[in-house]
C-alpha cells in the first residue's frame, strides 16, 4: 500500500510538473507581449512548443516520423537563431517521402547539438547549419552540414553524443544503418545518416 502510495505521487508530480512550467511559459509569453517584447515572446513560444514535444515523447520511448523530428529540430535551431541573432542561419530541406521515414526519438538532436555548439559557437563569422533529408532507393539519407570551426574527426568519434547516436541506430536498425563524419578543423562539419526505408 505504501508503495503504491509513492508510485501515485509520483504519477501526481509528472503531471503537475509539465503543467505548472507549460502556465508559467505562457504567463511569460502574456507579460512579453504586453511589455512588447516580440523577441523574448518569439523565444518562450519556441522553448514551449520543443520541450512539449520532448516531454510528451520521452515518456513513451516512442519512434517517431522524421517529419516530427525535423519540426523539433527547428524549434530548437529557432531558438539559438534568436539567441545568436545575425551569428546563425539555417536551412532545412526534406526531399518528398522522406518525411514520412520512422526513426527513434531524438535520434538527430546530438548531431545538431554539435553543430551548433561546437561548431558555430566557437566561430568569428556567420555560421550556416543545412539538414538535407532524401529518399534514395530503400534508404534515407540525412545530411547535417555546418560550416562552423570544424574538428579532429577521431575526437569526434570518441565524443558521448555521437557514439549515444550509432547506439541506437545498432539497436534499432541492426547492420542496416550508417552514420559517417567528415571535417576539418576551420572546414566546417558534416555528419551523414543513413536509415533503412522500406516502401519509398
């Protein structure tokens, strides 16, 4: 009895947690709008919409379409654009099928993460992030390209996120999957992800 008591608390505290931070993003976004703040109200509609996504994802460990992933991707990009200001660009270009491919949530957010903090960050100049996604035979290809600093490839490698990253496309995809790096440092970076697609 004791434990179930716990498990409902608990069960009570996800609940409430989400709901109190999902009411104060929106009071915050209110007060923006009224102090005509556009930025700072762009901002909370931004981090709203993305951590909605991943909370409402991540209790389900679910695979999702990569048309869900990409939108995700771009909340989180929109985010640093604002923060970066005239520092970031991106373009992001998804190739008829492809978004309808199912990949693992959260599988890509690494990958961009890199690009943005250790590639972009770091750079003097305006830094550019493309993600190309294409249906080419039984596969999707996913291209997430910067042309930030670049880097040493075999750090990268032996980097937690990426390595997070060929984890689970090995369990997911088993042999069927492939994710290649290619930069230098000051050439920028690009990071290849190949998926198995049946049907396209």
């Amino acid at each position: 009895e004791n434990s179930l008591k716990i498990l409902q608390a608990k069960d009570l505290r996800s609940q409430l947690n989400p709901h109190f931070l999902f009411n104060t993003l929106n009071a915050i976004s209110q007060l923006a709008m009224l102090e005509g703040a556009e930025q700072t109200q762009e901002l909370t509609y931004q981090l709203s919409e993305y951590l909605r996504y991943v909370l409402r994802k991540q209790s389900r460990q679910e695979v999702v379409t990569l048309s869900m992933e990409i939108e995700c991707i771009k909340r989180y990009l929109e985010i640093y654009r604002i923060r970066f200001r005239e520092r970031l660009s991106y373009k992001v270009f998804v190739g008829r099928g492809a978004e309808k491919a199912e990949i693992p949530f959260m599988l890509l957010q690494p990958i961009v993460e890199n690009s943005v903090l250790h590639g972009i960050e770091p750079l003097l100049g305006q830094g550019n992030i493309r993600i190309v996604a294409k249906a080419i035979g039984s596969s999707v290809l996913i291209e997430i390209k910067d042309n930030g600093v670049g880097c040493d490839t075999e750090k990268l490698n032996r980097g937690i996120g990426l390595q997070n990253v060929r984890d689970r496309m090995s369990l997911h995809y088993g042999l069927s999957s492939d994710l290649e790096i290619k930069s230098e440092p000051g050439g920028g970076t690009s990071v290849l992800v190949r998926i198995p697609f049946e049907g396209v």
